[in-house]
C-alpha cells in the first residue's frame, strides 16, 4: 500500500517539493493560514483516493476526512530537520 501511495503521489500531485516543506514548517509553528494552503495543496490527491475507495459504512466525505487527518498527523510526526 505504502509503494501504490508513493507512486500515486509522485505520478498525481506534480507538488513543489520544497514549497510543500516550507508549508509543513509552518504549520508545526501554528501558522493557520499554511494549514489551509497545505490542505489545498493535496485537495486533489485526497479526492482522487476518496474516489477510488471503498469502505462499508463510509461516504466519501468520510473518506476525504480520514485522509486530511492522516496528512495533519503525518505533519505532526515529520522531522524538518531531518529532510
């Protein structure tokens, strides 16, 4: 799953790797205003999955929801310092 996901993003969401970066940098200094660009920035790759899934019980708003948490933990657990 982690390799499809990888390769969904890189083959997707055509993203400036270094402006996505500053964005995260940001919004792990409670910059609001980055938290929302960063959402608009994977707004087309979180669509493009919540499409393509399924999960019983699930609209895909659920969907799309579970995926904008999961980018804001990833956030959370990312190490600037280190990329």
């Amino acid at each position: 799953m982690e390799i499809k996901l990888n390769s969904i993003i890189m083959k997707e969401a055509h993203m400036n790797f270094k402006y996505i970066e500053q964005l995260v940098t940001k919004c792990k200094n409670g910059d609001s205003p980055s938290k929302e660009k960063l959402a608009e920035e994977f707004r087309p790759l979180i669509f493009n999955i919540s499409k393509r899934t399924f999960i019983d019980g699930y609209e895909i708003h659920d969907i799309q929801n579970q995926c904008y948490e999961t980018l804001f933990k990833c956030v959370c657990l990312y190490f600037t310092t280190q990329n």
